[in-house]
C-alpha cells in the first residue's frame, strides 16, 4: 500500500438527522448478523431434514458448549478494538503495530489452549450436561472435529474486530459472506451428497473457520507497512495484552455468563428428554431473526452515545435514545407477531417430527410476546456502555441471565416439572433486569448533564 494510508470515511454522529445515523452505523453490524442466523437455519434445515432429530439435538447442545468459549473471546475483541481504535487515530503507528502483533499471537496461544482443553474435556462437558444417551455419541463426534477451529474463529473475531476499528467495516462482511457460502455448499457437498451425517457438517464447519481465519490474517498482513502484522513482533508484550484484557474483559464476562447460564439451563431441558431438547434448538434458530437486529440495534447505540458524549450532546443523546427505544419496541413486537403466525410452516421447514415442532412452537407462543423487553435491554445496554461504563452491564447479566434464571429452574422445576418454568425464566428475568438498567442510565446521563453544565 506505500506510505499513503487508506481508510473509509468516518461516520459522525455528532450532527445530522438522528435516525439516519442510527440506521447508517447499524447496516454493516445488522447485515453480518442476519447472514450468519440464514445459514444457521440452512445448516440446521440440512441436518434435521438428512441426518435426522438426533443429530439436530447433538449440534445443538453442542454449540451451546462452543458459544462459551467463542462468545467470551469475542468480548475481549472489544477491548482490542477500542485500544487499536485510539491508537490509529493518534497515529501513533509503531504501538498500533506491536497491539495488533500481540493480538494475533495471543489469539493463537488462547485457540490452541481452548482445542486441547476441549478435546480432553469433551466427555466430561456432555455428562455434566446430562446430554440425552440417544444423542451422546454424536455430539461428542461433532465436538472432537469442531474443536479443531478453536484456532481459526478466535483469529476471524479478532482480525475482524481490528480492521473495524481502522475503519474498514466491509472486508470482515465480504470475508463472512464467503465463508458461510462456502460452509453452506459443504455441507450439501458432505451431508446430503456423501452421506456423511454429523461428520460432514462438524467438516464443513470448520473447514470454512479456517478460510474466513486465513482471509482477514492475509488482510492484516497487507495493511499500510507502518502497522500491518509482522511475525517479527509477534511477541507477547505484557503491558499491552494487560490493556487489551482490561478493556475487553468486562463484555467478554458478560457474554459468557449468558452463555454458562444457557448451559446449565440446558441440563434441565435435557430433563425432558430429545423431544423438548430438539424444539428448543429450533426455537432458538428462529430467535435468531429477533435476537440479532436487537442485538446489533445496541451496539450501534453505543456508538452513537458514545460520540454524543464526547461532544458533550447530552439532549442529543435522550432524543437518540427515545428513537432507539421506539424503534426496537416496535420492531421486536411486529416481528414476535409474524414469527408467531407463521412458526408452523417455519418449523416444518428444519423436521417433519410433528412432536419437535409443537416443542419448538410452545417455545415461540410463551417468549415472543415478551420480547420487546430484550430490545428495551439491549438499547439500554448499549447506551450504558457508550456514557463509558462497561461493568454494570455484566454485573447485571450475572445477577438475572445466569444467578435468577439458573436458581428459578433448579427451585420450581422439582415442584412442577413443566416446560413452562423454563420459558418463564426468560421472562421474569427481562422484566427485571429493565428496571435495574432504566435507573443506572438516568443515573449516568444525569452526571452527564452535570459536568456539561460545570465545564460550560
């Protein structure tokens, strides 16, 4: 690239029509997230319908267990993004080189770590999750062969994180897009071609990890010279990766707190056995087209607050988050009413179980409704985050996501063994966990008010 750097336009959301921002900085983030929800389905469609209920079941509580790790590792990617972030803009470029080097290398030593671990503790994960006798053996196939990309994921999610930092939000997205394409026509290729089940779709799986991994290291090799990755500073630099852990640490916690909340939520699923455990899975790659514009609505909150705070916008940042909120609420409540009318074709479309499907349409008629309490959470969340505290979210992720849920199932289930319990769990916890966040960001925006009012 020489010595000319090049970056794409920055998006201010310091001026300018409110909704538009929100909208402009929220595509990229919401297009990679409903592209991986359509080949979740793909793949889960492939795998019900060739390979059959078991098999759906064993990936399922599978990828509970790797969502874990995965999702964790993806938190810390925030710290990495922040701090790249800001040296980049200083043109500080020689610390910006050495940040993404130890970046690299400590996402490989943490994948390797994270294989090893895995495969010797594979056996150990599905007994502690009561996983089904019906679904074991496929299940621990598909770990054995999906912890090989321990590695490739660690380094997409990093390398990602980085280029968006430098301002590159396009190339990650191309790069998702292709590999999710090239695991979609694998999978066909190995499970509905060859034959080969569970395998093929674990083989799939990781052998597109590795593509996306190998595209976004190839593009940080290829950066502007001043702070592209060498592998002559790779070299773990204790000061940096104590700042990296610092700054990512307290998302990545709350994103494995959910994660382990869903684990162990899961052991009581498994207590109804394959049919409930099945529906649950199905259900959840239906959430998918909630969770994940709601998802991505948040992070693109934190960055508009964030700006507005810099710029010490306090009133820009209420009217920003009064149009989060209404858009959310709406969006969440139209789309848990279509999802609601249309779950018996969309189910039908993973299983031709008639059980599993009423398992899976149970699910959608007791949470849906209540979903636009999610939204309301995660634009809080957002906000929350960008007036710059990062703690309060997990503190509350651990308090109603994993303690309230996990002890609420463990405490009725035994009184009243009904699937209902878990689905209310949900409920009540985003119930609850609105009022804690409503309070902390007018608490926070109202020390906001204070210190504009002091500076001017």
């Amino acid at each position: 690239m020489g010595s000319k750097i090049s970056r794409q336009t920055e998006l201010s959301m310091t001026e300018g029509p409110i909704g538009k921002m929100l909208f402009i900085y929220t595509m990229p983030i919401l297009t990679s997230q409903i592209l991986q929800q359509f080949y979740s389905v793909a793949d889960a469609a492939l795998i019900g319908q060739y390979v059959g209920v078991n098999a759906l079941a064993a990936v399922g509580i599978s990828s509970l267990l790797l969502s874990v790790i995965i999702n964790f590792f993806i938190g810390i990617s925030t710290g990495i993004s922040v701090l790249t972030s800001q040296l980049f803009g200083a043109k500080e470029y020689d610390k910006l080189r050495d940040n993404i080097s130890t970046s690299i290398l400590l996402c490989i030593v943490a994948g390797i770590v994270m294989t090893v671990a895995g495969l010797v503790g594979t056996d150990y994960f599905l007994a502690w999750l009561q996983t089904p006798g019906e679904i074991y053996p496929l299940a621990q196939i598909f770990l054995h062969i999906c912890f090989w990309g321990m590695v490739p994921q660690l380094l997409f999610n990093i390398g990602a994180a980085i280029l968006r930092s430098l301002g590159n939000t396009r190339s990650s997205l191309w790069y998702l897009v292709l590999s999710s394409t090239t695991n979609l026509i694998l999978n066909f290729w190995l499970v509905a071609g060859w034959n080969m089940g569970i395998t093929g779709a674990a083989l799939a799986t990781v052998l597109s990890q590795w593509l996306s991994a190998l595209l976004v290291v190839s593009k940080l090799f290829r950066l502007d010279k001043r702070y592209a990755l060498s592998i002559s500073l790779m070299r773990l630099q204790q000061d940096v990766y104590k700042e990296l852990l610092s700054k990512g640490l307290p998302s990545g916690m709350q994103a494995i707190f959910m994660s382990i909340s869903s684990l162990v939520i899961q052991t009581s699923i498994n207590s109804f056995g394959t049919v409930a455990v099945a529906g649950m899975i199905l259900y959840a790659r239906i959430e998918g087209f909630l969770y994940y514009p709601l998802f991505s609505f948040g992070m693109a909150v934190t960055g508009f607050v964030g700006q507005n705070m810099g710029a010490h916008k306090e009133d820009r940042i209420h009217r920003g988050m009064f149009l989060a909120m209404i858009t959310s609420v709406l969006f969440s409540i139209g789309m848990s009413i279509l999802l609601i009318f249309c779950s018996e074709p969309v189910l039908k479309v993973f299983t031709s179980n008639q059980a599993v499907i009423e398992s899976g349409r149970q699910a959608i008629l007791y949470i849906f409704p209540f979903y636009f309490l999610y939204g309301i959470n995660q634009v809080y969340i957002g906000a929350i985050r960008g007036l710059g505290d990062t703690s309060y979210p997990m503190i509350t992720s651990l308090l109603f996501y994993c303690i309230f849920r996990v002890t609420f199932c463990t405490g009725v289930l035994p009184l009243w063994h009904d699937m209902r319990v878990i689905y209310a769990a949900y409920d009540i916890s985003w119930m609850l966990i609105v009022i804690l966040l409503y309070f902390r960001f007018e608490k926070l925006s109202h020390k906001l008010l204070n210190d504009i009012i002091i500076t001017t």
